[in-house]
C-alpha cells in the first residue's frame, strides 16, 4: 500500500462557491459592535467583495419587415398582406371581411381547422366581385387573424396564410389582402381601428387617393341578432366608407351562420341575457337542459336521448342568451338561421312562446316559473296595435 497522501477530490470546473447555498450551521451568530468599534476591514483581502448585478431582462426582438417567397408581406407590428393576380390601382375600392362574409367553415366549427376547411359564403360571391371589378373597382380584403399574434412565421400563421391563398384562388380574381395579426385592442391595425385601410391608401394603391363616396365595406360584425360583435360596421364609420352587410350584398348565406352559443350565469346561479331581454326564456331552456341532463342518469334505453337533450337545449339556452334583440313571436324564426338550431328546436321556442311552459315540466314544482303557466312574451307591435283597438 503506497505511503501517498489521499489526492483531495477535484473541484468541479463549472461552479464556484458562490453559486451554492450557504449552509446555515455554518454561519456565526452575529455580534452588536460597540459603538467605538470600527466595521473597517483589517486588511485589503478582508474587504467585502463587489456583488455583480444581474443583467437586464433582454427585450423581446421585434419582427422587421420582410417578404416571403410566397408574396406575403408584413408591416411590423401586426400586418400581413398580399396581392392576388394584378389589382389595379383605382379610386374605387369594394373592400370586404373574409370570414362570414366571403367564406365560411366547411366543417362548420367556428374556427377553420385547417387550410382546407372553407367554403364560399354562396353561389354569388364570385360574379358579384367580377362585377365590382368589371365597374372599375379594386377589390381589397381587410380581416382580424388574431390567433396569430406575434409569430407571423410560425405553424399557426403558415395555417391561416395557406387557408387565404386557397380562398383566393378559388375566387380568382385580382385582389389584395390585409390581415392583423394581434387580438390587442389597441393593435393600430386590428378593425375596428383603420390602420389596414390607411396602409392600402398610402402604400398599395399606386399612388391614388380613394374616393369615399364610391367606396364601400362589406362585412358580418354588423351589431345584428346573433352577431359576435359590430367590429366591421364601425370600422367602416371609422373610415369614412358606406357599410353593408353579406346579405345585402350576395344574398342568403350558403348553410347557417355562427353564433357564439354560451350562457352566462350571474352570481346567483341565474342565465343572464348579453344585450337583450331574453334573460327568462335563456332560463326556461337551461332548466329543460337540467330536466333532461337528470334523467340522462338514470340509464335505461333513454339514457342517450335524454343526454342528448341536455346539450341541445343547454346550447339553445346560450344562444338566446347572445341574441342581441329580443326574442318575440313576430321574429323568432330568426333563430332557425343559426348553426346547430334546428326546426325542433324553433318550434320548442314557440311553444314556450305561446304558452310560457314545456310539456315536459309541467306541476314539476322544482322548476318554479318554467314547469307551471308563465306569462306570455307579447310582441310590442301588437301590444302596440292593441292599444288603439
């Protein structure tokens, strides 16, 4: 056995002491100076080293401007955009929304799930904007495609760019294309701000200065019953330029459009109405939605009928709730307009319209207001009429 001394084990390389914590036996207890003693240290080595401050927080890089190979171009902060064949500068623009307006889901989700899923809003849709453009107008698209954010080159934005070219092209035509990309509010470029429509006038439009009075803007956000906001009808305010709804401009939609279906409750447990007084027929189909999600556990063969039920009427129940104007017996039909609201469904509203309950609850006194005879929605024009009879 060799007389050596034991080698102490290497020091790991890539820490220093400092970076471990201290061990807190090994820390003396503190002393109280008297105060004719020095806190100097004794010598140049004793004398407290230098803490290192941390590095700033590193800002987040901002994209520049670049354009891709595919012709997309981007306008740092938030906009993309592209032009489709050769769009002719012109003092005449008919400018559209893309979703709800010139196509819709295939697959009738309300977001696209892929590059793939879309449909024209109808039949129409092309030979109108031929027409736009055989009348000397320029055709631009302005659209929010706030899913993408920041990252307008990442998967989600490849998505959502490869979804628009395909929308284009099979409505080929000439046209350019404007998309915000970040869901901030205060985003200068997200409608219904006018920084899209500013954008095209200063830097995609040859130089020409639109005329408003031959401009217009077409798009679904209109502020109607059922819409998810007004967002299009006030960016066109905003810009100066004559708002119309797709209807107004194509005719009936293709399918049924998409109305955000979720019923809100206050603190009480009661469905609360977003805009409207619907607030009392929302509660009567959520509590056929609970009727019926109870005897959805009880199994047996109407086990999935009943479950089945539940979700239909719960949906129904936010729906009526997002209409944005009161549900009567002179536009309830309206409803039937909507994805997911079938005929049965509008013929149960009018049911309950007429007589302020549903079959199915009748004497069940657990649900007070909805199993026994409620009062009636009148219609205000009858209301009305009958005032003067």
């Amino acid at each position: 056995m060799s007389g050596r001394p034991k080698r102490a084990p290497k020091r790991s390389k890539k820490y220093d002491e400092d970076d471990f914590e201290e061990d807190p036996s090994d820390l003396s207890e503190e002393v109280p100076l008297d105060d004719d003693e020095s806190t100097e240290p004794d010598s140049e080595d004793e004398k407290p080293k230098k803490k290192r401050k941390a590095p700033p927080p590193r800002a987040k890089k901002q994209v520049q401007a670049f354009i891709e190979e595919t012709g997309w171009s981007f306008q740092p902060p938030s906009l993309l955009y592209k032009a489709y064949g050769d769009p002719a500068p012109s003092n005449k623009i008919a400018a559209f929304d893309l979703d709800g307006t010139l196509a819709n889901q295939k697959s009738n989700a309300q977001f696209p799930k892929d590059q793939h899923d879309y449909k024209l809003y109808n039949d129409k849709v092309i030979d109108k904007l031929l027409e736009y453009q055989r009348a000397g107008y320029k055709v631009v698209v302005f659209t929010n495609q706030g899913s993408i954010k920041t990252a307008v080159t990442g998967k989600q934005a490849a998505k959502i760019k490869a979804r628009i070219d395909n929308i284009m092209a099979e409505l080929g035509i000439d046209a350019q294309v404007f998309a915000a990309t970040i869901p901030d509010p205060s985003d200068p470029y997200r409608k219904p701000a006018t920084g899209m429509w500013d954008f095209m006038c200063l830097n995609c439009n040859g130089g020409l200065q639109p005329d408003k009075s031959q401009c217009i803007y077409v798009g679904d956000a209109a502020g109607r019953a059922g819409d998810f906001a007004a967002s299009d009808k006030q960016f066109a305010h905003n810009a100066g330029l004559a708002f119309h709804t797709p209807e107004e401009i194509f005719g009936d939609i293709k399918g049924k459009r998409h109305v955000v279906a979720k019923a809100e409750k206050d603190e009480e447990g009661n469905v609360a109405a977003s805009v409207s007084d619907n607030s009392g027929l929302a509660a009567a189909f959520m509590k056929l939605a609970d009727h019926y999600a109870a005897r959805s556990k009880m199994g047996g063969e109407e086990n999935s009928k009943a479950h089945f039920a539940a979700a239909t009427y719960r949906k129904l129940s936010g729906v009526i709730a997002n209409w944005n104007v009161t549900i009567t017996k002179a536009n309830f039909k309206q409803l039937g307009t909507v994805q997911g609201v079938g005929k049965a469904s509008v013929a149960k509203i009018e049911k309950y319209l007429n007589t302020g309950t549903f079959d199915e609850l009748e004497g069940i006194d657990e649900f007070a207001g909805v199993g026994k005879k409620a009062p009636q929605m009148q219609d205000a024009g009858a209301a009305y009429a009958n005032a003067f009879m």
